[in-house]
C-alpha cells in the first residue's frame, strides 16, 4: 500500500471515528 493510500485510509477512519 502507498503512503498516500495509507494516509487516506487513516482520515477516513478518523472521520468516522470522530
């Protein structure tokens, strides 16, 4: 998986998270 994928990936979840 690229950084930028990844990255994506984490504000995703942090956006549905919080």
């Amino acid at each position: 998986m690229t950084n930028v994928g990844n990255e994506t990936y984490r504000l995703d979840t942090s956006r549905i998270r919080f």
